[in-house]
C-alpha cells in the first residue's frame, strides 16, 4: 500500500460511554422504591443502557432481529453433517414467518429482518428479504482465502448500513442471529486467532457430528489455520471468516455508532463481536451478550471479551434465538431505569 492509499476499511466513529457518569446513574438506580442490588443483574444491566443512551433515557419497545445468511466454502471438505442447501432453505423458512426465531420473535413483539450477505444461490424477491449479497458464499478457506479483502470490507459495510438504517427507521434495539452452514468451522478459526485462543479449544459440533465427523471437521480447521498466520483482525476475517458473520460485525459497530444497545446471541454471533471489538474496541461498551451457548468455544469468546451472559439455557441453535430471549430482559432493565419510582417520592407520599 502507497503512502498516500486509503485503508480498504476504516472504522466508523464510536465513542466510548463515560464511566464518569456511572456513579450518578448507580445512584439513581440504588434509590429506587427497592432494597439496593435486590434486582441482581437487571439492574447492571440497566446501568449499562443508561450510560448507553446519556443523557437520554433508555428505550426497549422498538426491538429488531438481524438474520444474516451466508455459505462457506468449508462445507466441501465436510465440517458439517448438513449440505449447504440447507442454508437455503432456513432462509426460506425464516420468510414464511415458520423458523424458531420467528416464533420467539412473535412471542416478544420482536421485527424479523433476513439478509442474504453470501448465499451461495439466487434466492426469490420477497418483501421480508433484505438482498445485501456480496457473493456467492465464501470459498474454500482450507484451501484458499475465504474472501478477499475489498469483499471482507464490503460485508463490514453493509451489515454496518443495515443497522444504522434500522435504528433511523425507529429500532431501539438491535438483536443479532445468522444462518450459515460451516459456520461454526469458520467462528472456530476467527476466535482462535482474534482471542486468541488454542484451535482445539474453539471447536465444538456445531449444529451436531458424530466422531467421524469431528475428526474430518477438526482436520479441516487444522488445514486452514495453517494455511495463513493472518492475526490483524480485517486479514482474519478474510482468511477465515464468513460474509454472515462480517454482516454481524459491521451491524455491531453500526449500533454501537448510533448509541444504541445490540445484542449478541451465540458462539457465531460472539465471535462476530469479538471482531468488530478487535477493529473498534470502543464497540464493547455497546454490547449485551445473550447467553452461554453449549457450542464448545463459547466460554473462551466470552472471557476473551469479559462478558456476563444473561441467561445460560443450553441453547446452541443459532438463529438470534437466545438474543430474542434476552430481549424482554432489556426492554425490563430499560423500564426499571425509566418507570420506577424513587424510594424518597415513595417514602413522601407523591406517587
């Protein structure tokens, strides 16, 4: 690169929240009409979206799931027990409104929107179908470079775009799921160098294997790892990653810009954050982990990135399913921060 070349991606600006205003918001929070701390983790979590929204208020009505779906090139070499055909088909269920995310969704009040990033097929217009496809799938990281860098950049800045347009739109918070078979092959790989963390450790079942299965899907990875010693995180993503999870990247840090809470689901979507914090560290503060996944590999993003999960449920689906979970446990934290009377107006006789 010349001198005087622009970076292929830059990150967007995203400012830290102000620790000097936690002191006040804790206050706030210990004086309410309860004992201090008898709400546990609510109300860090309401600490956490009040310094999120300062000097505003905190709102959680206006919930919004992202799905990004994308191939893998990874699948040829046998990482998963199902084709990438499958990847299709979610995506077609998720826009006949029949998906468990979908029907977690409708139980909390929650929008749906599917974007295809990297499908590996020409899918139908549909209305509920967000075309943002940067191409066909990513192509065989054991063998080569998932994508190249200008489409790594690409990815970044369109699931970026998606969020930022959600939020002007009216979305208070943005919830984040992925469909994409292999792409537990392909999280393995980014958390082991972006953690960074022994490859062995970050590789689990996925969405199931047998012993067979896992010797040829641990083979694979091995394979790839060794194939490039990328470690800055846009030559990761390239080398290793997904254009879904490069979707989710780029929504993290477009949520983050606009001040807005976004939460992480699972293994894939951690990993989606541990690389938008390794391009932005400012990202985190932004940031609400769902839950603990089963998918082995999960607790080593997690420590990595010094998250509390909300809920541990042995979830290990995908899909957004345990962000739409946690959603009402954010929409409960911003009520709590905004509706609750104060122990001294209580006390007073003026509610």
């Amino acid at each position: 690169m010349s001198a005087h070349s622009q970076p292929l991606w830059q990150p967007p600006a995203i400012a830290p929240v102000d620790p000097q205003i936690a002191a006040g918001i804790r206050a706030v929070i210990d004086g309410k009409a309860k004992p201090p701390g008898s709400l546990g983790r609510i109300e860090d979590l309401a600490l956490q979206l009040g310094m999120i929204r300062h000097p505003g208020e905190p709102r959680g009505d206006n919930a919004v799931l992202l799905v990004f779906a994308g191939d893998h090139g990874l699948v040829a070499e046998g990482v998963s027990q199902y084709p990438s055909a499958v990847t299709v088909a979610m995506v077609m269920t998720y826009l006949a409104g029949r998906a468990t995310a979908n029907a977690f969704a409708t139980a909390n009040d929650i929008d749906v929107r599917v974007i295809d990033i990297g499908v590996a097929a020409e899918l139908p217009v549909h209305p509920k179908l967000i075309d943002a496809k940067v191409r066909m799938g990513t192509a065989n990281a054991a063998r080569e470079p998932a994508m190249t860098a200008e489409q790594a950049a690409d990815a970044l800045s369109r699931g970026y775009r998606i969020a930022v347009g959600e939020i002007k739109a009216g979305a208070d918070i943005i919830a984040l799921g992925e469909m994409g078979i292999g792409n537990t092959a392909s999280s393995a790989l980014v958390v082991h160098r972006l953690a960074p963390a022994p490859l062995d450790d970050c590789i689990g079942v996925g969405a199931g294997q047998d012993d067979a299965g896992m010797a040829r899907k641990r083979a694979t990875i091995t394979k790839a790892a060794a194939r490039s010693d990328a470690t800055a995180p846009l030559d990761v993503l390239a080398e290793f990653g997904g254009l879904e999870i490069a979707g989710m990247a780029g929504a993290i840090l477009g949520a983050a810009s606009q001040r807005r809470p976004v939460i992480i689901d699972g293994f894939i979507s951690s990993a989606a954050a541990l690389l938008a914090i390794r391009l932005c560290p400012a990202a985190r503060d932004y940031c609400v982990f769902a839950h603990r996944s089963a998918e082995r590999g999960h607790d080593i993003v997690l420590h990595a990135l010094d998250a509390k999960p909300l809920l541990d449920l042995g979830l290990r689906l995908g899909e957004g399913t345990g962000a739409l979970l946690a959603v009402p446990l954010v929409r409960a934290a911003a009520r709590m921060l905004t509706d609750v009377a104060s122990l001294d107006d209580v006390l007073a006789g003026k509610i």
